[in-house]
C-alpha cells in the first residue's frame, strides 16, 4: 500500500518538474524565474527530480 502512495508522489513531483522546465519558472520559498536566477532555478528542479525518482526506490515492508 505505501509503495503505491510513493509512487504517485513520485510521479506528481516529476510532473512539477516537467511543469517548472516547460514554463521556466518554479516555486521555493518564492516564484523563482529561470532568467532572472538561473542557478537556483536549475539546483531547485534538480532537487524535485531526485525526489521524484528516490520515491520509485522505497523498500515494501
């Protein structure tokens, strides 16, 4: 059952991220524009994805 739960927060977080790439603009603590802040922006999107993707990589107890 949580395997499930993780893998849909899994999916919702890389969807963010696929959001925040298309539109180049993602949310922290504040709207944070890929033009304006590029380095936080990318560091920012980098961490949804890793998130994303450790959520397919939980142990079933």
């Amino acid at each position: 059952m949580m395997k499930i739960f993780w893998r849909i927060i899994g999916v919702g977080l890389l969807l963010w991220a696929a959001w925040d790439i298309y539109f180049g603009y993602t949310f922290l603590y504040d709207v944070i524009y890929k033009e304006v802040e590029p380095t936080l922006y990318w560091v920012t999107v980098a961490a949804w994805i890793i998130l994303g993707l450790s959520c397919f990589y939980t142990k079933d107890e």
